[in-house]
C-alpha cells in the first residue's frame, strides 16, 4: 500500500469505529448488533487480495480492540485471518461477479464471529460462547450483506491507486457494479 | 515472481498473527495487563468526547425515525392517555423524562444496603458495545473515583462490577454475563454462588445443597464472607424455580436479578475494597 492510501484506510477504519459505536450499537435486534468491522477486511481482500485483506484486518481489528471490552489483540486477529482468507479463497474468482459481495460478507462475517467466540472462550472469556448464537449471527449476516455495498465503496476509495484486480476493470463498469 | 510474492505475503500474514497473539499474551497476562490497559485508557480518553460529538449530531435524526416509526403505537397511547388524564396529559408529556429520572436518582439515594459507604453517582453512556458481553459504559472513571473492582448497585439491586477504569469512563461487567459470580447468602445462614449465564439466558444459583428449603420470589444478598468482591446484604436475585434433580449434588435453581436492567440510566459505584 502507498502512503497515500493507508491514511484513507486509516480513515475509514476511523470512521468504522465512530458508525460502529454510535449507530451500530443502537440498532439491537435480538439482543445483537450489525457488525462494521469484518466488513473492512473482507472488502479489502476482494478489491485487493489476501495481503491487503489481512493488513486492512489487522490494524482495523486492533481499533476496535482499543474500544471493546474483549481481550486486546483478538479482533485485529481474527480480522486479519479473515481478510487473508477471503482474498485466498476468492483469488480465481471474477471480481464482477454480483452474487461475490454479498456472498463473502455474509460467509465472512458469520465465519467471523464464530472464530472471535471459540477463540475468546480458548482464552478464558467463557462468557463470549455463552451467547444467542442464531441471533447474533442473523442479524451480523444479514446486516453484512446490507452493508457490503457502502462500505466496499469506502474502502474501493481508500485504496484507489492500488494495483489492485478491481482496478483491472474500467472504472465505468466499476462504478456501475459499486 | 510469483513464488516470492506468494512468500511474501505468507510472511507478512505471520508476522501479523505473531503480533497479534504477542498482544493478546500481554493483556491476558497479569504482570503486563497495565500496558495494554494504559493504551486503551488513552484511546478511550480521545475517543470518548468524540463518540459524544458524533452522537450529538446525529441524535436528532434517530430521534427524528424513532417517532416516525412509532407513529401507530404512539398515536393510540395518546388517545388512551387523553381519555383517562384530558388536560393533565400536555404538562405530564412534557416533563416525564425529568421525572422519570429525577425519581431514579432519589431511589438510588435511598437504597437500604449501601449503608455508609461513599457512592459515585454515575450515568449510562452506553450499553452492550460488544455482541459477546453483557457490559456497559459508565460516564465516571478514575478521575471521579470509580476504580476496577467496585461494585455498581441501582435499579433495585446490585447491577455488576467495574472491570475497566479509563480517565472519565468505565466498562461494567452486568451480573447476567457469563464471567459474572457472586457469593450470595439467603434463608437460614445458607450460601450460594449466583451464575450470569449471558445476556439471553436465566441466571442460576449454584452450590446449594440439594432439597434445600426455598420459596419462589426469595432473595438472595451478597454473602459476607472472608475476601467477598462485593459488601454484604446487596440483592442479587429473586428466586424463580427451583428442584433437584435424581441424584443431584446440588439443587438446580433458576434466578432473576433483583436490579431492573432494562433500567440503567443512573447507577451508584460503591467504593469498596475487599478486605484482604
């Protein structure tokens, strides 16, 4: 990544956390909330592969990890496992694919969310596996696909200039499919 | 080429998991606990006001759906209330909310069990930040004498313990979470230990003998025993069924917290040590 581009994705993180901890966290359905963060990493493998994903993952994840109540250090881990493992996963796939988007967003999140719990109950915090698992991962998956679509043009603006495969298409038919 | 890209980017995903779990064994380990707290009381110094600016400006607009939304339900309280109350209902709308809080901070001036310990009053800036813990955010923190550790009462009985203490915030672990336990005494001089089980389950009492005397709607109060995490005589939980099962070491019982904590706007810190 250029300089250029990690203060946009510095940004975005930036803004993440704001929308996450203010809007977010208010829209509780079920006893859960939509989660922006795995968003980030997700979008970030897809517009620019693995690397990128697990960067994007790790300092986003390591954000949200200053604000939550969870044990430091296991977002920015989980996240950038799945931002390493959604660029791998999706490397042959053509990235003007419509159902791609949604469909990582709501595998990657809900993947997400279970690897955050195992892991947090791995590391003593038993009360993390002792939740509503469906709701929590309806309202995380669901909300996921809804979000995919603005926060992957947040993040196609943070790493603009990249040499990234989202940059192989023209930017019309980019702006046409988000 | 595309052998050392794929090296590369190997590497840089296992330096970052590295780091990660290098992270992580600092705040899971006692000794280094205190750097990753100082980071993250830091961050939470600077984020704090500008969560609070964010808020400020974009609270209207939720205000703004809400009604929106609620249009239906609202309209026909109101014809309910305009029925039963007439003119009183104009002057009560407008000054419901000071009341409603006005009264929760006169109850919390009034509970019996605080005794004369020295309380912090404090106010609710957010709840259940994480899907995976039953916390909430308190507006006071070290500089206003919260610290990890206190007991938080209001709503009726006890709520939960500070777990984090920021410069003016602080993270409280609710007594519904599945880290929370609290030694609790009721009936005859018996003892017990109440188990938050998350947010979305019933609580139990744990380690009472099996066929113990109980009674629905029994409370239990924090136990005064040697080294306790909370005062004593705190209420905890109600009890809501009880049986012991064949063959049982101990009785399975099923219990409500005391504290309403669907109403957590204002809360007492305790500051109280544990004797050691």
């Amino acid at each position: 990544m250029t300089g250029r581009s990690m203060v946009r994705v510095a940004l975005v993180i930036f803004v993440a956390v704001m929308v996450q901890q203010t809007v977010m966290i208010a829209l509780r359905i079920g006893g859960a909330h939509p989660d922006l963060l795995w968003l980030l990493p997700i979008t970030a493998a897809l517009l620019d592969g693995p690397e990128t994903g697990a960067i994007v993952g790790f300092w986003a994840g390591l954000a949200f990890d200053l604000v939550l109540p969870t044990p430091f250090g296991l977002s920015a881990l989980v996240g950038c496992l799945l931002g390493f493992v959604t660029g791998s996963l999706t490397a042959a796939v053509d990235p003007r694919a419509a159902w791609l988007k949604p469909v990582a967003a709501l595998a990657g999140s809900v993947a997400a969310d279970m690897l955050f719990a195992v892991l947090g109950a791995i590391l003593g915090q038993q009360q993390m596996v002792q939740i509503d698992f469906l709701a929590v991962c309806l309202v995380v998956g669901v909300s996921s696909i809804v979000l995919v679509l603005p926060v992957n043009r947040l993040m196609r603006w943070a790493l603009a200039g990249e040499n990234n495969r989202r940059s192989l298409v023209s930017a019309d038919a980019g702006s046409r499919a988000w | 080429m595309a052998r050392s890209r794929r090296s590369r980017r190997t590497l840089t995903v296992i330096i970052l998991v590295v780091l990660s779990l290098s992270l992580i064994s600092l705040d899971l380990n006692g000794r280094t606990h205190s750097v990753t707290s100082g980071v993250k009381s830091v961050a939470n110094d600077v984020y704090a006001p500008l969560r609070q600016g964010v808020l400020d400006i974009i609270s209207p607009i939720g205000n703004f759906f809400a009604g929106a939304f609620n249009y239906g339900s609202m309209q026909s309280q109101n014809e309910q209330l305009q029925q039963t109350i007439g003119q009183l209902r104009a002057a009560q709308a407008e000054r419901g909310f000071e009341d409603n809080q006005l009264r929760q901070l006169m109850a919390l001036q009034n509970l019996p069990f605080l005794q004369s310990l020295t309380t912090v009053t404090a106010q609710t800036i957010d709840e259940y930040s994480s899907n995976f813990t039953a916390t909430i955010t308190l507006d006071k923190g070290r500089a206003d004498g919260v610290d990890v550790g206190y007991p938080v009462v209001g709503a009726g009985g006890l709520v939960g313990q500070v777990i984090q203490s920021f410069h003016h915030t602080s993270v409280v672990r609710l007594i519904t979470d599945g880290q929370s336990k609290v030694g609790v005494t009721f009936g005859n001089q018996l003892t017990g230990i109440v188990d938050g089980q998350g947010p979305s389950s019933s609580m139990t009492a744990d380690l009472v003998p099996p066929h113990t005397a109980l009674y629905k709607g029994e409370i239990m109060y924090t136990s005064s025993l040697d080294a306790a995490a909370f005062p004593p005589g705190i209420p905890v939980a109600s009890v809501r069924s009880f049986h012991t099962p064949a063959g049982a070491s101990q009785e399975t019982i099923e219990v409500d917290p005391e504290a309403d904590l669907g109403q957590l706007a204002y809360l007492d810190v305790v500051q109280w040590v544990p004797p050691t």
